[in-house]
C-alpha cells in the first residue's frame, strides 16, 4: 500500500501568542515548531497500517525550507520519504494549498490528512484533494482500518460511533485520538537523516480567502485572584466553590 | 438578496447561531435536510426530501440545487462537523473559497470594489489556533462560503413561519459513495466531559497515571467530570477523550479546577469557555494564571487532597 501523509509546520506557541509588527504572522524568534497532533496521530495512522500490510509512506509538506525538520520527525516515525513544496515564505489559502498538493498526489492507495490545519483551520484542504482526484473522502477519523481494498472508517458521533466503508483509492482526515503516537528512537532518529526528502518550488497563486491581518483577541491577561499558598488556602477554595453555587 | 443558510435539526442552538450571522448580510432561506422546517426564523426553508443517513455529497447536492435556484449573496452553515464538511464539498465542486469559522463581518465589496482581485469580496472576522487567534480575511467570491464559529454571535429567537418548500435532490451515485453505513452504539458511562457543572483536569504537574487518584477523588467530591491535558494524554496517564483543549474537547462548565497545567494557548481553547478558573500551580508565573480567576500556589498533592477533606468535613452530618 502507498500511503501519502500531508503535514504543516506551525510554531508550538507557549502561554501567549504574540504577534510580529506587522501583524502577519506569530513572532516565533523563541519559539519551536511542531506539526498539528492531528496529523502526528495521521504519520502514526499509516505506521501502523504500512506495519500490518506493508507499503510505503511518503510525506508531505509545504512550508518553508526549515520544514524539512518537521519531515525528518516524521521519518523517524517510520515514513519513508518525505516531499518539501517551498512555501515562498507565505501561507498559501487552502484552495492553492490543495492544488499544489493534487499535482504530487498521483497514485496513492491513501492520502492522510489532519481533520483541520493547527494555525489557520480551514478545514478543507483534504477535501479538495479528495474532489480534485475524485476520490472518496471520510472525515474526522477516529478508528481506521483496511480490509480487502476498503476503507472502515468510524467517526465518534453523540452516543457512539458512524461507520463509513469506502474502497481505495480514498483520503481520509483523521483526529487525535485515533491513535496513541509512538516516540521515535535514537536509532530511528539517526536513520531517518539518511532517508530521502525531495525539494520542489511550486508557483504560488494569488490568494481567494486572503489573510488581511492577525488580532489576538482580547481576554488575554486576566490576573487570577491568589486564594492562598498550599493546603491552607483549602477553606477559600470551598468558600469560593460555594459562591459559585458547586459545592 | 436572499442569504442561504444550512441548518441541521438536532444543531438548533448552533443553527439559530448561524441564521443570526447571515442575517447580517440579507434575507435569510434556510435548507433543511428531511424533516419539519415550520420553526426555523427564516423568511423561506426549502426542505430537500428522502435523504436517508447522512451523505456529505448528497448534503451538498442540494444545498447546490438550492444555490441555483435562489442565486443567494452568500451560503452559511454551522461551524459544525458536518456545517465545515458540507461547505468544503460546495467549495471544492464549484471552485469557490470557503471560509470556516467566522465570528464577525466586517465589509462587503461589490464588483469593482476595495477588492485587491478586482471582483466582488467580503470581508471576515474567522478563528485560528481553535479561538486563540483571529484573522481578518477577505474573500475573493461573488458567492461566499461561510460558516460560523460555535458561540460567537447569540442565536436568532423564536419560532418563524417561513414559506416552506419541499424538494427531492438529484443525486447521483457518486454523492452517496460517502455515507454512514452503520452506527455503533456506545454507552457512555459518568459525567460527560463537555457538559458537566464542574471540570477537576490534570497536567503534567500531576505527575502519574496514579497521581489522577486525588483528581479522581476531588471530582467524586463535586460530582465533577476529570480532564486533563495533552502531555497527559501523549505520556499514556489517561484516554484522549479526557483531553481538553484545541485538539481534544471544549468544556463549559460553571468551574474548571486546572491542576499542575501551565496554560499553554492549545490548553486554554478548550476551557475559556468555563465561567471561573481555578489554578493550582506550583509556579507563581505560570501563564494559566492569566487566564485563571482564582489561584492557589503550591504542591498539588497537599492542596487537591487539602480542599476534597475541605469538603468532606462540610458535608459531614
Ligand atoms: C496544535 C496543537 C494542539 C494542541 N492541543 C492541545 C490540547 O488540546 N490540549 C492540551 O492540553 N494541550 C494541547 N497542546 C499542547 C500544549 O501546547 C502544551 O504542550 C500542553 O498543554 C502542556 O501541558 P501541561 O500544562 O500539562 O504541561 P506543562 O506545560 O509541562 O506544565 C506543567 C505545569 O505543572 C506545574 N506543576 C508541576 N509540578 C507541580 C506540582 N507538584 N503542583 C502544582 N503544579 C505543578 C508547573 O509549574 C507547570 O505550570 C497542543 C499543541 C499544539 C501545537
Ligand atoms: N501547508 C501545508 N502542507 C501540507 N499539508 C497541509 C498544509 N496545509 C494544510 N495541510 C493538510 O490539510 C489538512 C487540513 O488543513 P486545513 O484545511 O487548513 O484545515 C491539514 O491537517 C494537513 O494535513
């Protein structure tokens, strides 16, 4: 099975998201990157399926050139190859996002995507793969499983689970959750510096949903109330707990 | 101009939600799949008929027979599973942008307008970062595909009576080749996560899996729900339905109780919903406390034990 995983490097913002002057983008000077725990459960995802009916797993991104970092964490999960698409150092919209992904999207039994993006959410982008390639897509996963060249796709609905049955070729979009993430090895770390990353320069189109500015919404910066220090403050806990009307 | 609308019975309060925002922008039709439209605050309901279980295609086959017949300004849905799925498919078939969860409007173009493409554009307030961003986003369409970010706007009131019509979609074997084929009833046992009055959550400060005994304890004491946070989740200590956050579940209680958590960005929209927040923390300078309305500082294990005896010895006879 060919298994392609789609990934987006966002900055792992710590108690506060602060903006650049511009207001185009979070100030990440001490910030690390990461990719959404959506799509590190959809790399575990086609680990685990690769493991059970062998495959390979090719893993992409389109970022900036440091995501290539993000791709390496993802080899030494178990992927096999990654494909960097150089970003320009710009967020694409989701439409455009999508088609560069279609044109490195061929022939894969499946393409895993996050359910929605960590930073900008547009939950869509698997979506328009899926159309574009006319392929079944099942969203929101959270349990998957290949049996006889389908897809059992379960989402967690109020009071149980929905069930979905598509044949392959099809893209799914998962949710964390469906899977607990291994951590990789030491071992697998130092292999996946040797395993192959591709680097391509996609034109980037003019944007329709265009980002215009970013605002951090007010809320920010309330100063909590100090009941006490340690098992003393037990009392004004219970008071305040009765105030509220809990306890 | 008429705005069209996709409501979901079952999604009222969210659906009502969405009608208010659309409303915004003209005279609100409203689709409904199956069912009894009569209620909806909508000036017209088309009701497309005989759709069985839930097909995202089929869904957005009618909103697009609907799409043609009414020419709207602009389609809205519920920022909901379903909401975000539906508008996705529409944007994908027509090639149109679709912006999920919107909170405000703020300008409308018409051709020729401020517009940097040239055409028409409409300009939005939408979430980023699961509501601990926001972006202004214009988009380039003269059919806008929008849907509503849960709770951000109150919802339209009272009981319509819109002119309802009935209609039976077209719909071809590709719009049900996606379909919920089965469903798989599950129990659930305790207080739902997402509903309950109070939540007792744990973090990394907790330390264990068993350090969530007096977490467990504390809850037991106020009838409360357990969460936790992501660290939690990924070191194994508990299952992700416990997760609270961005990428785990919204909570809304009257009280979260946060234990040992710092208050990371993806921890706090999940919980800024709680009316109080109260931080146990080590630390004086975590960044939970500036989202938190009460604070205690010191070792959880003494002080969570501390308040569960607190309350015990209030109940006692
Ligand atoms: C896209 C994305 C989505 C995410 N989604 C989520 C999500 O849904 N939910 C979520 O929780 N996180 C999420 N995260 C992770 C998030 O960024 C943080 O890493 C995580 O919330 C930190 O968990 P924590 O507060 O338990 O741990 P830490 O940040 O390590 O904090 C531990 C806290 O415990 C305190 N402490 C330690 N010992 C004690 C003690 N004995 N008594 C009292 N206090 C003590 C410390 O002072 C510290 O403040 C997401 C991250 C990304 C990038
Ligand atoms: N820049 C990107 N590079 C690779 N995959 C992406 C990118 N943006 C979005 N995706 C994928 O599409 C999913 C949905 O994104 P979105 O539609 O933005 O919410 C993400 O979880 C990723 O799997």
């Amino acid at each position: 099975m060919r298994i392609l995983v789609c990934v987006k490097r966002v900055p792992l913002t710590g108690g506060k998201m602060v903006l650049t002057a511009d207001e185009q983008s979070l100030e990440t000077r001490h910030l690390g990157f990461t990719i959404s725990p959506h799509e590190e459960c959809g790399v575990e995802e086609a680990v685990r399926l690769v493991e059970q009916h062998g495959g390979e797993i090719t893993v992409l991104t389109l970022g900036p050139p440091e995501a290539e970092e993000q791709i390496r964490e993802t080899l030494a999960i178990g992927a096999d190859r990654g494909i960097l698409l150089a970003d320009g150092g710009e967020e694409w919209d989701p439409q455009a996002t999508a088609a560069a992904i279609v044109a490195e999207a061929g022939d894969f039994d499946l393409i895993i995507f996050g359910n929605e993006s960590a930073d900008s959410g547009n939950y869509q982008v698997g979506i328009r793969v899926a159309h574009a390639l006319g392929r079944p897509v099942v969203t929101g996963l959270k349990g998957l499983s290949i049996e006889d060249g389908r897809a059992r796709c379960e989402q967690e609905v109020a009071g149980g689970r929905d069930v979905y049955v598509v044949p392959l070729p099809a893209v799914v979009t998962v949710l964390e959750g469906i899977n607990l993430p291994r951590y990789p090895s030491v071992p697998a770390k130092l292999r996946a510096r040797q395993k192959p990353v591709e680097a391509k320069t996609p034109e980037r189109p003019s944007s329709r949903l265009e980002k215009l500015r970013l605002v951090v919404p007010p809320g920010q910066g309330k100063q909590a109330e100090i009941l006490g220090q340690g098992p003393d403050a037990a009392p004004a806990v219970v008071e305040v707990m009765r105030e509220l009307g809990v306890a | 101009m008429a705005v069209l609308v996709l409501v979901e019975h079952g999604e009222d309060e969210l659906s009502r939600q969405a009608i208010a925002f659309a409303s915004g922008l003209g005279e609100v039709e409203a689709l409904a799949i199956d069912g009894d439209a009569s209620g909806w605050p909508v000036e017209r309901a088309h009701v497309a008929e005989g759709m069985d279980s839930y097909a995202p295609g089929a869904w957005a086959r009618a909103l697009e027979e609907v799409i043609d017949r009414v020419a709207p300004t602009a389609v809205v849905a519920a920022g909901t599973n379903r909401g975000n799925e539906v508008l996705a498919y529409v944007a994908a078939r027509r090639d149109l942008p679709f912006a999920a969860n919107c909170v405000s409007l703020l300008a409308q173009d018409s051709a020729g307008g401020a517009s940097a493409n040239g055409g028409e554009s409409l300009t939005v307030t939408r979430v980023r970062w699961g509501g601990s961003l926001l972006e202004e986003a214009r988009i380039h369409s003269s059919l806008p595909l929008l849907s509503v970010a849960p709770h951000a706007v109150p919802a339209a009131e009272g009981a319509g009576s819109p002119e309802v019509e009935t209609f039976t979609p077209e719909l071809d074997e590709s719009d049900l080749l996606v379909q919920v084929a089965e469903h798989v009833d599950e129990v659930s046992t305790g207080i739902s996560l997402a509903e309950a009055k109070v939540v007792v959550s744990g973090g990394r400060g907790v330390g264990s899996a068993d350090g969530f005994g007096i977490i467990e304890e504390l809850a037991a004491q106020l009838d409360a729900a357990v969460g936790c946070s992501r660290v939690v989740t990924s070191a194994g200590w508990r299952p992700h339905t416990d997760q609270v956050g961005q990428t785990g579940t919204k909570v809304s209680p009257d009280l979260y109780i946060a234990c040992g958590i710092s208050g990371a960005t993806q921890h706090i929209a999940g919980c800024k919903g709680a009316k109080k927040i109260l931080a146990i923390n080590s630390d004086a300078e975590a960044p939970i406390l500036a989202s938190a309305d009460y604070a205690v500082i010191g070792d959880l294990t003494e002080i969570v034990p501390a308040i569960t005896a607190e309350l015990r010895k209030a109940r006692a006879p």
